[in-house]
C-alpha cells in the first residue's frame, strides 16, 4: 500500500504535547504568526522540551478564538482586549457584547462610507467621456467658483 503524498509526519512530543511544526500544519498558520501570537499574549506560552516549544492540545482552541475574532473583523489588538482587557470573572458572553458593539458601529460607518464610493464606481464603469477632463469638468467648475 503506497502512502498517501499529503500525508506529512507529525511532531508529536511525549506526553502528547505537539511541535510549533505540527501546530502550523494543522492550523495553516506560519511557525512565525504561531509565535508572534505567543509574544502578543494571544495564545498560552507553551512548555519547553529540550528547548524546543511543545504545545498540548489547548492551543486550537485558543487559535480558534483567535480566529473567530478576525472572521468578525477584529485586529489583534483588539482580540488581546478581549482576552485580557476584561475582569477575569467576566463571562465571554458580557466581553462579546461590548466588543462587538463597538465593532458594529465601526462597521456600520464604513458601510455608510462605502455605499458612495460603490455608486460613483458603478457610474464611472458607464462613463463615456473621451478625456479626463471631460470625466471631472462639473467637478472643476465647482472648484473654480468656490469661495
């Protein structure tokens, strides 16, 4: 039976606890987002085994929040807010509430500002003039007698 050629051997340490190698496998992420997610206090600091970083399995989970937070628009610095800008007994519920309705807000008026941008696009995929100056004469005369 041949083996498979996307099957990649795995970095698993004793115990059950895997490599920052094995941890970018299997999430997709590059060995050196893994570790600035560490040093930025997104994910927890991992045990060392002959010097060399070994996670246990909690790791998705906190890759996982990680990437919920972005799927919903948050920066990483908004994302260690949310972890660590709140009383430890505030339950995720109450911590999702308050970012997210900031987060809205932010949203909304990017929406309420592209929605402008999106109509002139759509007019200027009609447009029809021959040069530029065509394109912004109304534009230009607004100018030119504005006080």
């Amino acid at each position: 039976m041949r083996r498979s050629p996307l099957r990649v051997k795995t970095a698993e340490k004793p115990g059950g606890l895997l490599s920052i190698g094995a941890i970018a496998q299997r999430t997709r992420l590059a060995p050196s987002a893994i570790r600035y997610y560490e040093a930025a206090g997104l994910i927890p600091p991992p045990r060392r085994v002959g010097g060399k970083r070994a996670y246990d399995s909690t790791v998705f989970e906190a890759i996982a929040l990680v990437r919920l937070a972005q799927d919903a628009g948050f920066t990483l610095a908004e994302v260690r807010a949310l972890l660590a800008g709140f009383d430890d007994r505030t339950p995720a519920s109450a911590r999702w509430r308050v970012m997210a309705n900031k987060k809205l807000a932010d949203v909304t008026e990017r929406i309420e500002r592209a929605q402008p941008m999106k109509a002139l696009l759509e007019r200027l995929v009609r447009c029809r003039c021959e040069t530029l100056a065509e394109c912004v004469r109304s534009k230009a005369d607004a100018l030119r007698q504005a006080t």
